[in-house]
C-alpha cells in the first residue's frame, strides 16, 4: 500500500516515489540531517523579527513596513500553511496604511536556517506580489536562489513529522 504524501503532491511521480522510498525505508531522517546538520539560532520573536528585517533591508527596502512578527503556536501546519502574512490597512490621518504581521509556525522554532529563511522569504514577498504566480517565484529565487530545493526538503521534512512524529532539530542542549 502506497503511502499518501500530501505535502508532496504538487511535486512530479518520480520525486514522490523517491521521497516514499526513503520515507519506506526508515531514511528520511537520515538524508535530511545529514544535508541539514544544523538547528537556526533564531530563538525568540524579537530575533526573528531583526532576522526578517534584514532580509526585507536587503531586498524589499521599498515594500512597505513590516510591524510585528512572530512565532505562532496557534499555526497548524497543514497542507499549504507554514507561515501567514497578513496586511491590516488603517487609517492614519489622512491616508491607507498597510500594517504587515508575519507569522511563522513555532515548528519552525527547531529547524534548520534554510528552512525558516525559504519561510521568511515566502512570507517577505507576499509584502509585494499577493498570488503564488510566476511574479511571485521569481521574487521569492531572487531573495533565496535555492528557494525551490529548500521548499522540496521542507515538505520532506512535513512528511517525515507526518509519518514518524519526532523532531529532527530539538533544542536538548538549552
Ligand atoms: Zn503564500
């Protein structure tokens, strides 16, 4: 019986059977920790929000202003949702302003740089390109030229929690 990969099926046949073969033999968290050896040391709100920051100073100075971020344990990560961008607009005097939040699902606490960077920057480039269009790919390899490869081994890593359960970047040693 065929396991169901839902964070994968977005993804051509062959990647997914390779992914359900690694997944089959009990390797999945191997080929992830030995690629991503590493946890991020971005370990509170206050860190993740100069983290983005300088991302957003790098790339998107112009794009209006990103007020709050944070980690979220309220964000189930099911199927699409790994992080939420939301923009409130507001009347200031006489004007529009957009206040932006970004959220990131507090899984991403524990996990490689990579990983939390592709997050980010998804989120970053909702700040300039609404839809998941070719636009907006385009902004998000711009910021993160292995954008896609890290997205892949994300979804990789969401299918081993699915599977298995267990953390693979624990943070014992605190
Ligand atoms: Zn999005």
């Amino acid at each position: 019986m065929a396991s169901d990969l839902p964070y994968l099926r977005a993804y051509p046949v062959a990647l997914q059977e390779q992914a359900r073969d690694l997944l089959e033999q009990g390797q999945l968290a191997n080929v992830l920790l030995r690629k991503y050896p590493q946890p991020h040391s971005v370990r509170s709100d206050k860190a993740l929000y100069d983290y983005v920051q300088e991302l957003k100073t790098r790339y998107l100075r112009n794009a209006g202003t990103v007020n709050k971020v944070l980690f979220d344990n309220k964000i189930h990560v099911v199927r699409n949702a790994l992080g939420l961008h939301t923009a409130v607009s507001r009347v200031q005097g006489s004007r529009l302003a957009a206040k932006h939040e970004i959220r990131i699902a507090s899984m991403f606490k524990q996990a490689p740089d990579e990983f939390l960077r592709m997050i980010v920057v998804h989120e970053l480039a909702h700040l300039r390109e609404k839809n998941h269009d070719k636009a907006f790919y385009q902004l998000c390899s711009h910021m993160e030229p292995q954008y896609h490869q890290y997205e892949f081994d994300l979804r990789l890593y969401l299918t081993h929690m699915e599977h298995a359960g267990a953390r693979l970047w624990g943070d014992e040693l605190v």
